[in-house]
C-alpha cells in the first residue's frame, strides 16, 4: 500500500476517527467526574528567636534560628505533629495517612516553612495546612523547653501567614483530562482506520484493480440518486443538453465504455459481448441495457439478447413485455423475427428478452443452435448479451464461450477481490476472453470517488449548450456540429472520449 492509500483509508474512515476522539474525550470527562477532589492550600510561618534564655543579641538569635530550620522540616513529620492536627480538627484517620497529605519546604536562605496540604474540600485543605503550622509550633516549643537549661525556648515557630481558600481542585484537571482522552481517541480511531485499509479487501478504484487483476478496467459508472429500481435507464439527449437531469455522470460514463470497446481491436473490434458479473445485485443488467442505448446512440445497430433465462431483466428494465423470447426461438416455438422487439428508447437497437424458463439453462444457452443464434446476428449488428452471474451459476460462462468477450461489472465499495479473481478464474476456464472489468456505483465525491471530475464536464457541455440558438433542439444541433470544424476544440476537451463525440457528431 501506498501513502495515498493510507490518507483514503483515513477519508473513508473519518466518521470512525471522529466518533473514537469524542470517545477518549467523554472517557477522559467521565474519568474526572469519578475522581475524587483534591484541595490544596498553604500556610506559612517563620522560625525567629524569642530573644530569651542564653539567646539576648537579635544577630546571634537569627543565626540560631537559621540553623534549627533543617531540623524543624524533620520534626514537621513526626506523628506527633500529626496526632495534635487529629486532636485539633477531630479528624478520623491515623497520623501516618495524614503525614501522606502535608508536605513541609523550606526557601533556600529563608527562615519560613510553607506547609501544604490536601483534602477533599477546600475548607479541609485551609483548616489542615493551619492546624499542621500550629501543631508544629507546639512540638517545637516542647522540644526546644526540655533541651534548654533555662527552661524557656529559644527558638520558635510563629505563623505569619493564614492559608487562602482554594478556588478549584488541583486534581482531577479536566482541561487536561480531555486533551488526554482526547489524543488517545484520536490514535485509536487512526490506528482503526489504518488496520482496517490494510485489510480491506474491497474493490476501491482501477488502479489497484488493474495491478491484481491483470485486466483492464474499461468502464467506470457512477452512482446517483435518480437512478433507482424504477428508473434505470440514462436519458442521453436531456443530459447531453442540460446535465440537469442527474445521470449526466452516467451517460458521460458509458460514452467512455463504448469508446473503449471501439478501440480495442480496431482492425476487429468485438461484435458479440457478454455482460456479467461475480454475483447477483452488481447492476450488470443496467449496464448492459445501458450500454447498449449508448451503442445504438451512435449510428449502431444493436440487439440486445436477456441470456439470464433464470432471473431476466432485461425486458422489465427496457420497459417491454416478457412474453417469448430467447428460449422459444431456440426450442423451436417461435421465429426470431417474431420475437425482436423494438424499443421507442432508440431506432437502432432491438431487444431479444428471455422468454420462457426452460429447466435446463445451462444447456440450453450451450447449444448449437444459440451458437447459430449468435453467429447470425452479429453479421447485422453489435449484440450485447445479459449472461447470469459467473459465480452461482455457469450459464455466463457458456455464453462467454460463444461472444467475443465478456466485461465483468463489479461494485465498488462492495465486490472483494477475492470473488473478483474467482469469477476471471471461472471465465478463462470456459475459455471466454474477458474484455476489461467495469466498476459500477463508484462515488462522484469522497475519498473513493473518481479521478476525474464529472462537475467539469457537465459545467462546459452546459455552458456550450447555452451558446446554441435558443429554439434549436438536440437533433437539430448534431448536424452543425457536423458540417462545422469549430466544434472540434469542444470535443478535445472531454479528454476521456473525443473519437467518441466525433463518432456522435457523424451520427
């Protein structure tokens, strides 16, 4: 995989990274709502001189007090100073968990002690670092009596500063805590995105799909809203003209196929193609019928044969009857001139739907009278056969045999690669010739989108649409396009098929 791979999989997954990162930050809020508060506030004294005892200078008094700090920062830790802060504040704990709540400092080259200490409340933590200061003092005046000869300290404690009363918690921080859960979300959720591109095996675009397959991908259709179950087919002249209709996309799409299909063998480009597809649901009907409008658009005549004799589509897709069809002019029930059809979608196209079910499919479509079938019309026109999926069934395979070649439609998004290469597999042992893949439903936005932009396209050919006389219909316009040179900058400029608008233009 490739860097570019791995900033798509971050696109495609943008909505998980998000949801992830909102995650680590409400686990990092929740996380400080069942923490338990902690206060901290600080009291100060200062150790001076009582100028008493064997102590009268003020100068040699300071000395001595200078010297008693070092020793006043180990007694603010015995369990002494501790018991008198319990006696004091009434407190229920033991000296030892409350010493782990003071911490006493002393400023280099001062003679104050800070006491800080920590409780639940703020009120707690004021009235502790108080009460710690005194109950020191206390200690020390006892100590400093007992060790003197004169029986009066020397030295002594005296509080200067009261403890001011806290006006948040200095644990949990929540600005913190979010950051925190946040960032940890964020790796989460990229950490997700990553793994879940390096194991995708989805189709996702041609490149990737041309470098495992070895086939070409000739054909990319894109996905749009107003093409649903009930309206599948493209209406090329509205879009052409407007692009307002929402398939232009599409049609812009099929034109590209059917210029790559004429390009293929131009000494002998293929007569008698095979639509498939690995499994049921990739659109592979649509696109045939489509195709085949897009051929018939030019100036060829096309027929189109439903060879899916299991689940047929073609006929309710076109809009025509069912009734007989494929199967009865290969069992003898009915002439094939009887059963063409033609469509008021196109003067060039003629549709061969599937007739009746036969209980024998496979062998049916094997025969050599669908053989003669085959043979006979491709002498007077292009035909496009609907063949069932590759993978549940083998009559596309046996259909793939007899035509020219077959293109295998895919869903982008949806088909893997692995049904991908099974369905080649499947067409190459039945010795069918597979013409290109085409990757169906691709997105026209977002991180699987197509490298080229549609939005451009429909944007000039609807600007140069507008520059045509206003009363001048379609048809009337393709025969000046013809007779006019001017028109063949346009025409350069849908860089994905210029041969093929010049085709249309003759047309």
């Amino acid at each position: 995989m490739e860097l570019r791979d791995y900033l798509r999989g971050l696109r495609r997954h943008w909505l998980a990274i998000l949801l992830l990162t909102l995650v680590g930050v409400g686990a990092g809020y929740g996380w400080t709502m069942l923490q338990t508060p902690v206060y901290v506030a600080s009291a100060s004294g200062i150790v001076q001189s009582t100028g008493e005892g064997d102590v009268a200078n003020v100068s040699l008094g300071d000395t001595v007090a200078r010297s008693r700090v070092p020793s006043y920062l180990v007694m603010a830790g015995w369990t002494d100073v501790a018991q008198g802060v319990i006696d004091d504040l009434g407190l229920d704990t033991t000296p030892e968990a409350l010493i782990e709540r003071v911490e006493v400092t002393n400023p280099q080259g001062t003679v104050i002690l800070s006491v800080t200490a920590e409780a639940p409340t703020a009120e707690g933590a004021r009235r502790l670092s108080e009460a710690w200061l005194i109950s020191l003092g206390n200690v020390v005046d006892e100590v400093e009596v007992e060790s003197s000869p004169l029986g009066a300290a020397p030295v002594q404690v005296v509080t200067r500063e009261s403890a001011s009363l806290p006006s948040s918690p200095a644990f949990p921080d929540v600005q913190t805590a979010l950051i925190v859960g946040g960032v940890l979300g964020l790796g989460f959720g990229i950490a997700f995105a990553m793994i879940r591109t390096a194991a995708d095996r989805r189709i996702r675009n041609a490149e990737d799909t041309e470098a495992k397959t070895g086939v070409a991908v000739v054909g990319t259709i894109p996905w749009v809203p107003s093409m649903d179950a009930d309206n599948r087919l493209v209406d090329a002249s509205a879009a052409n003209r407007t692009g307002k209709t929402g398939t232009f996309a599409v049609s812009e799409a099929l034109r590209s196929l059917r210029t790559n299909l004429q390009f293929m063998d131009v000494d002998h480009p293929p007569k008698t193609i095979v639509v498939t597809s690995p499994l049921p649901g990739d659109g592979k009907s649509t696109v045939a019928c489509n195709l085949a409008l897009t051929l018939a658009a030019a100036g060829t005549t096309v027929v189109l044969v439903d060879g899916d004799l299991r689940r047929s589509m073609v006929a309710k897709t076109m809009g025509l009857p069912g009734g007989a069809g494929l199967s009865d002019v290969l069992a003898g029930r009915a002439a094939l001139s009887e059963v063409l059809q033609r469509t008021p979608k196109s003067n060039n196209l003629l549709v061969l739907a599937a007739g009746s079910v036969p209980p024998n499919p496979s062998e049916v479509l094997g025969s050599e009278r669908m053989h003669t079938l085959i043979a006979d019309l491709t002498k007077h026109a292009t035909v496009i056969i609907d063949a069932p999926p590759l993978l549940p069934v083998t009559d596309g395979a046996v259909l793939a045999h007899q035509a020219d070649g077959a293109l295998v439609v895919v869903t982008m998004g949806k088909t893997t690669y692995d049904l991908l290469d099974k369905a080649l597999d499947t067409l190459r042992k039945a010795r069918g010739r597979p013409l290109g893949i085409v990757l169906n439903k691709a997105p026209i936005r977002g991180a699987d989108a197509a490298t080229y932009s549609y939005e451009y396209r429909r944007d000039y050919t609807s600007g140069a649409a507008a520059a045509q006389p206003a009363g001048a219909s379609a048809p009337e316009r393709a025969p000046k396009k013809k007779r006019g040179r001017k028109a063949a900058p346009q025409e350069e400029v849908l860089v994905t098929e210029p041969p093929a608008d010049e085709r249309d233009a003759r047309g």
